[in-house]
C-alpha cells in the first residue's frame, strides 16, 4: 500500500535536510539566506503535496535553482539536489509515480 506524504511533511522534509542547515551554514552569504527565506515562504503559500512536489522538481532545472545550487554548492551547502532520492521515496513516492500521475 502506497502511503502518500501530506503538504506538511514534504515541507518539513525540505525544512530539516535543506533550508535550515544552509540558512544556518557559517559560509551562507545574505544572498544565500534570502533566497532561503523565500523558498521557505513560496513553499507554505502552496496549497497541496503535489504542489509541493511540483515546485521541488521543477526548481531545480529552474534558472533561480540553478543559481541558488551553484552558491549553496560554492559555499558545501546542502541542495534540493542533493536529497532528490530522499524526497521521492519516504513517503512511498518515487520518480515515476510524480511522472505518471
């Protein structure tokens, strides 16, 4: 049985593995930070997972993801890129559910 992940837990999930250990990295910058506090914001104000999901995978071919990867990555940040295997399975997810839905 398939479980599926609410809009709160995938936002935790996101929270706790990616943007407070960035926002909180000794290397990130007020660039760094901001685009953190917005990522954060644009996350609470969707309305579903599958919001949620959307944003996240869609964010990193994005050109706002890409840079926000190369500045977290300059600095040994943790990226959306880094926790895709995390994201798409522990809620019972994966790649070619999102794909087939």
């Amino acid at each position: 049985m398939k479980i599926e992940a609410t809009k709160q837990q995938l936002i935790e999930f996101l929270e706790s593995h990616v943007l407070t250990p960035v926002e909180h990295h000794i290397g990130a910058d007020e660039t760094i930070k901001r685009k953190v506090r917005a990522t954060r914001m644009h996350l609470n104000n969707l309305r579903s997972a599958e919001e949620v999901e959307d944003f996240f995978w869609n964010t990193m071919a994005s050109d706002h993801g890409i840079d926000s990867y190369i500045r977290i990555r300059a600095i040994g940040g943790i990226t959306f890129e880094d926790v895709r295997q995390e994201f798409k399975s522990p809620y019972g997810r994966t790649k070619a559910n999102y794909f087939n839905k």
